[in-house]
C-alpha cells in the first residue's frame, strides 16, 4: 500500500467505530468511513475538545454537518506547494481525498523535466487535485467534469494556486461523449487521468456504472494517446473492486498500444494516534519506461 507521507496541514488522528478524526489544517472534522469496521472506542468522547464538527448519516440516506464549533465556510489547505480550497459538503465530502497525494507526487515526478510541453486529459476531475498537481510541473490540463459545480470549484483552486495564466480547459461534460468527439477530432494527450465513480450520471443525465462502462472508457481513451504517451491512471473508490482488474484492463488497452510498465494496488493514510493504517482507494498506473 501506498501512503501519503508528507502532509503538514492535513492529519488521519484516529479511526474507530466506522469514524475517522481528522484535521484540516486548524479544523477537526470527525466523519463516518465504511472501512473503519475496528473498536478503538468512542473517538467523539476522546476527542471532543478537538472536534469543529461531526457528519451524521441518515437513515434515509446521505445526513448533515454538526458545526460544534465556529467552522468557516470554506478555508485552504496545503501540500507541498499545492493549495486547495476545503469546504462542508452534503455526503461527508470536503471536496479533497488526501490520500491522492501519493498520485499528484507521481504525475508532478513524471511531468517535470520533460522536454516537451505534456498535454493532460483528467476526466472525473472533480474540484482538480490531479489538475494543480500537473499544472504546477508544467502541463497543459484539459478538465473534464459533468458537475459544473466541481468544474467551478477547480477554478477556485487554479486561481489560490496563482496559476490562472496556466493552460486548461475547463468541459462540463459527460466523459465518454467528450472522448469519442477528440477521437473525430484528431487531439491526442501524453497522459490521461481517470477517478470514475461506481455510478453515476452525466452532465444530460448520461447512465455510468463502473462495472459496465470503465473498460469501454479506457478503450477509447487508446485512441486519443499520443505517440509517445507519458502515463495512465485510473483510480477508484468502488467497493468490491481490485486493483488487479485496473491492471489487467491498462494491460489489454493502453499497454496494447505502447508497452510499458504497469503497476497497482491500494492507496491509504496513516493514523497518528492509533498507529493504524485506513485503506483510501486503490489505483492502477501505465507508465512509459521510454527515456526522456
């Protein structure tokens, strides 16, 4: 497993009871997390003092912020040199995976001394943690999200980032539409990065579901490849699903078009308090073993 090891504004303090105590910066948030199936004891009543707010699911399903504390609107975070904007969203989210930093410091590792200008492709974008990370070493993004509202919110972190002068696109979009249009187009990227989530729906209510339609997505994806591609990444949170299928599909796809080296497995954060580890996601990498 690979964990994000060098965060200073963000912390994983503990997990237990299906929770996981955190700190963003100055702001402790304790929020619900399915993997935490363990029995360390109740982490509200440990660490009440800390806690800014509490996120309690619903019966009926998502569930609402308990703001115990003055919590602002929205604040930032960084990593590294990177900044995000962190806010209260409806399904416990705070519009960034922290774990994803283990991928920002490989795509920022394989962008950076290349010597032509690499062209990115991020669809499922999100708010644009993967989009900062590779335009800050350098690459041109195209953005693509079917949510206006996270397409917008990536602007919000371009812009704290002082990287408005950089070169992106920013598509709300359905992303198999917007692909199979570069395709008759012509366009062509040195990397492409992907975060499908297990359903959902375009920008015109467009049908995903991860089990029907991710490898259909990466097929497509092959014909908007560069010569030279750089690297692939597909990541994902879906329940159930193994990072080997990641690489057997990058290994019949992408490594079809241009072998390379192909790596998987799981991405998490460590707890500071308890010593554990929280699985987070996994992933699944294509990467050119070409020299530069």
């Amino acid at each position: 497993m690979k964990t994000a090891k060098n965060w200073k504004d963000y912390e994983l303090i503990a997990t237990s009871r299906g929770q996981k105590l955190e700190r963003w910066k100055d702001i402790y948030l304790l929020r619900p997390d399915p993997q935490v199936i363990w029995d360390e004891g109740d982490l509200y009543e440990k660490y009440h003092s800390l806690i800014h707010a509490v996120y309690h699911r619903s019966n009926k399903g998502g569930g609402n912020w308990e703001n115990i504390k003055n919590t602002p609107a929205s604040w930032e975070i960084k990593y590294k040199d990177l900044i995000f904007n962190i806010k209260q969203m409806g399904f416990k989210h705070t519009g960034l995976f922290p774990e994803q930093a283990v991928n920002w410091d490989f795509m920022i590792d394989k962008i950076k001394g290349q010597k032509k200008e690499i062209k990115v492709l991020n669809l499922f974008a999100y708010t644009g943690g993967a989009t900062i990370a590779c335009l800050s070493a350098g690459a041109a993004v195209t953005h693509v999200d079917a949510s206006r509202g996270m397409v917008d919110w990536c602007k919000e972190n371009v812009k704290a980032n002082g990287l408005e002068q950089a070169k992106i696109r920013y598509i709300v979009d359905d992303v198999v539409k917007f692909v199979k249009r570069e395709i008759r187009r012509g366009n062509k990227y040195d990397a492409i990065i992907m975060d499908p989530p297990s359903y959902g729906r375009g920008a015109n209510k467009e049908i995903w579901d991860i089990e029907k339609n991710l490898f259909y997505l990466v097929s497509l994806c092959t014909e908007i490849l560069s010569d030279q591609p750089l690297f692939f990444l597909i990541n994902s949170y879906t329940t159930g699903l193994s990072s080997t299928v990641l690489k057997n599909i990058l290994t019949i796809t992408v490594d079809k078009k241009k072998k390379g080296e192909i790596t998987c497995g799981e991405i998490g954060l460590n707890g500071t308090k308890d010593n554990l580890v929280l699985p987070c996601g996994i992933y699944g990498r294509w990467e050119s073993t070409d020299e530069n």
